[in-house]
C-alpha cells in the first residue's frame, strides 16, 4: 500500500510517499481502509521529534515511522476477537499509539472507533477525534466549565482550540482565544468574545486573571501560568515544552496546597463514550469540525507545512483515495 514515511525527525521534508507493507489486524484489532485522515499538533511534534516527548516511540529516530492518528474510513477485516465492526462499517477514531493513518490502511483495536453517523463526511470524522476529545474532557467532563465563567483557550485556533471554543460557549462562558496575528478575526467567528495576539500581547501579564485556562501550546513558568488564574482559579495543560509539564507535574501540587489555584497536566482517556457524546452534540448542530484545507496523501508534506508555518484555522484533512 501507499504510506507516508518519516526515517528522522526533522521540517516536512522528511516526509516521503512510500510503498509498504500493508498492516494484518492483530486479534483485538481491525483493519481500516483510509478514507481520510487529519493533522493534529501532535503529528507536527512527531514530525519534528519536539518536545521531548514526542519521541517516547523512539530518541533518534521516529519509532513509529508512519504519522496520522486521527482516521475516519471503512471497516476492510476484523481480528477474531474483535466483535464490535463487521468489514464495509464507516468507522472513525483516534490511534495514537498505533500511528500509521497517512496511509491507505490502517490497523488499530476496536476500543478507540466509534460508527461513523451516516450524514458526516469521513472528512468531517476524521477531524473530530482526538481534538475533540481534548476539548469535551478539558473543557466539559474534567473542567467542568460553568456558565459565567472566564475562559483562556491558549492556541485556540488549533485543532483542540477549535472544539474548545465553541464547547466553552456552549456551556455559557466568557471565551477568550489565544492565537496568532492571522487568527483573530477567526476565533472571533467561531464565538470568542475576546482575541488576543500571542505575537503582540502575553496573557500572563496584562493583568488579566480567569476562572479557566485550557492551554495546547503551553511554554510558560508556572509563576507566569498562576499569575494569570484567578483565586481557585483551574489551568490544564495538554501540550507544549516539556519543562512546563514537569512543573506543573511538580509543582502544581504546592500551588493548589498553599495558593488554592489549581494547575494540572490533563492526561486526556480515549474511549468510545466520549465519542458518542461528541456524535451527539454534531447532530444537534452544537459543534462542528472547523476544516481549512483538504490535501492528497501524496501531498502530506505540503499538508504538514501549511500546518507548522503557522496558517492553519482549525483542522487539515488528508485525503486517501
Ligand atoms: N495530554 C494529553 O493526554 C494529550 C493527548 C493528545 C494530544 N495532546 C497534545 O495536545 C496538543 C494539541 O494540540 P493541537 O492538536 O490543538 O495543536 P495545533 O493544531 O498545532 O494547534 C496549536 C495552535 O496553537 C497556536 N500557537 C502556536 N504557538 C502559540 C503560542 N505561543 N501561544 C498561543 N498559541 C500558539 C498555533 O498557531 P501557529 O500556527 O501560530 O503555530 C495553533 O493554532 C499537542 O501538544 C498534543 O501533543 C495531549
């Protein structure tokens, strides 16, 4: 089959069209035909073997050399003790950890797929998955998002940041969007009440303080980060420089003990509910995947450069034919 192949880390140059072997489903598994497959912020660090932990499969060179975790396509073989999917289901999910969705198949367990509903494009499936499950556990199950309440979506014109504005919104709060100079008038279309400029402006220090921050992107101190949170203030972290994880790892906990705020890493769980609720809200016309552009595989390495030079509003789908 066809595949996007990275041998090292490095800019999109590295990404090369390949033929390769096609993938046999493991018994708990499933086989899926590609039918798209979108770029997620997590592709550009694996790419790129930044931060530190973007290369957890492998310190020199990429472990897994086929990117692409969030696939939506059509079910080709079952493993036997996979129950769930029968071959020809439309299917889409998240595979992080198993990788290899910028390819014309993909393996990867029945646990992490959901049914693909029957009115949405493999397009709009594929961009759901993982930034969306970030945004509905960050900003719903474990934010806990109040009406009233002052939000900041660091990198919220992004993959996650696209879904987390509009499920703050729709929760009743006060949204501010953090993004770059080109992204404003965009976040502001997608419901934010304020905009600000990273470029021009940093939130930790213009003497703002909100109730919520839900930070993609994250390259700040701690001191910074608490400076910017209100008494009993919540700050999640899901991505950024490894150094800010570990302080919010280490001491997150001494903050919350002494100072109230409370700062934490946000380790997101895949699962299939989450799924289904985000099928939920896209049927009752409450969210939708925000797509920019549509590439071929074979121009995954343009994709990814659109992606990493900054332009992208919302999400980047590939295309499988
Ligand atoms: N914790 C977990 O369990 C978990 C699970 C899955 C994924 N993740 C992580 O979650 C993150 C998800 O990111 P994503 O997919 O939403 O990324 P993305 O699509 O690349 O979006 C990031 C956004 O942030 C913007 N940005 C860049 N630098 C910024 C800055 N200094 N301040 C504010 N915004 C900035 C980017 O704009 P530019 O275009 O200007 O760069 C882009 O719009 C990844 O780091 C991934 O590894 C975590």
């Amino acid at each position: 089959m066809k595949a996007i192949v990275q041998d090292q880390y490095g800019s999109p140059d590295v990404l090369r069209l390949a033929e390769v072997e096609k993938p046999v489903p493991e018994d708990d598994e499933v086989l899926i035909k590609v039918h798209a497959v979108s770029i997620n912020g997590s592709d550009r660090e694996g790419m790129r073997g930044k931060p530190l932990y973007a290369r957890l499969a492998g310190l020199r060179r990429p472990g897994n050399k086929i990117l692409g975790s969030d696939i939506a396509g059509r079910v080709e073989a079952v493993g036997k003790n996979a129950k769930q999917f029968q071959p020809g289901n439309e299917v889409f999910g998240e595979m992080t950890g198993y990788r290899g969705g910028f390819a014309e198949y993909a393996c990867t367990s029945e646990k992490l797929l959901a049914r693909k509903p029957a009115g949405m494009t493999f397009e709009e499936a594929s961009a759901i998955p993982q930034a969306a499950v970030i945004a509905y556990q960050g900003i719903g199950d474990r934010g806990q998002v109040q009406p009233g309440q002052s939000v900041l979506i660091n990198g919220a014109g992004g993959s996650a940041g696209t879904f987390a504005v509009q499920l703050a919104k729709l929760r009743g709060a006060e949204v501010t969007g953090v993004d770059n100079t080109d992204k404003m008038d965009f976040l502001r279309s997608l419901g934010a009440d304020h905009a600000i400029d990273y470029t021009r402006e940093d939130f930790t220090r213009n003497g703002k303080q909100y109730d919520f921050i839900l930070d993609v992107i994250a390259h700040r101190s701690v001191f910074a980060l608490k400076r910017a949170l209100k008494p009993n203030g919540t700050y999640f972290v899901v991505g950024g420089s490894t150094g800010t994880l570990l302080q919010v790892l280490l001491l997150g906990p001494w903050i919350r003990r002494f100072e109230g705020k409370n700062l934490r890493v946000l380790a997101v769980e895949r699962n299939q509910e989450d799924l289904a609720a985000i099928i939920e809200l896209w049927e009752a016309g409450k969210i939708v995947p925000v797509i920019d552009r549509r590439y071929r595989l074979s121009e995954a390495a343009e994709a990814l450069r659109y992606v990493d030079e900054g332009h992208a509003r919302g999400k980047v789908v590939i295309v499988v034919e």
